[in-house]
C-alpha cells in the first residue's frame, strides 16, 4: 500500500482527506480571533469527532501522533485560523 504526504491549507471549516488517511500535523501560521479546531473521522461536520477542541495559542507547528480515519478528515474551524494539515493518504 503506497502512501503519499499531502498538505491542504485551510482558513474555515472544509475537507482535509477523503478514504483512509493518516494526520501527521498541523502548523498554525495565522492565529485568527480566539482560534478553535475540531477533527472528524468523517466527510462532513457531525461524524466521529477524533479531536474535541483544541485552541492553538501561538503560531507553530503541532505534532498530532499520527492519528488514523477509515472515513476522511474533516475539520470544523472557529475564529479564522491560517492551518496547514499534513496527512499521509492511503491508496
């Protein structure tokens, strides 16, 4: 199974990766006004929440531990955040 590292940039709420996939990190780069992050295994907002709530509070790169989703990655952005996600897509 062949995996590839991917990156998507988002500034609200979308789709990271569909199918299997693997979430390596995230770099913050813009914090946005009280920034607030939620990750689903899922393809829309309302699936299986993997990361309840996190607030970034500074600019940087956080580590995630390489997080598994069979479904995809969604993430529900609050408050205009600048994130990179990084994730390994599963053929």
């Amino acid at each position: 199974m062949a995996q590839t590292t991917d990156y998507i940039n988002l500034s609200q709420t979308g789709s990271i990766a569909a199918g299997k996939a693997t979430l390596c990190g995230m770099f913050v780069s813009q914090l946005g006004s009280a920034p607030t992050i939620y990750i689903y295994d899922a393809l829309s907002v309302g699936g299986t929440q993997i990361i309840t709530k996190f607030v970034p509070t500074a600019i940087g790169y956080y580590p995630l531990g390489n997080v598994n989703a069979h479904t995809g990655f969604y993430a529900g952005i609050d408050g205009n955040p600048v994130v990179t996600f990084f994730v390994k897509q599963s053929d």
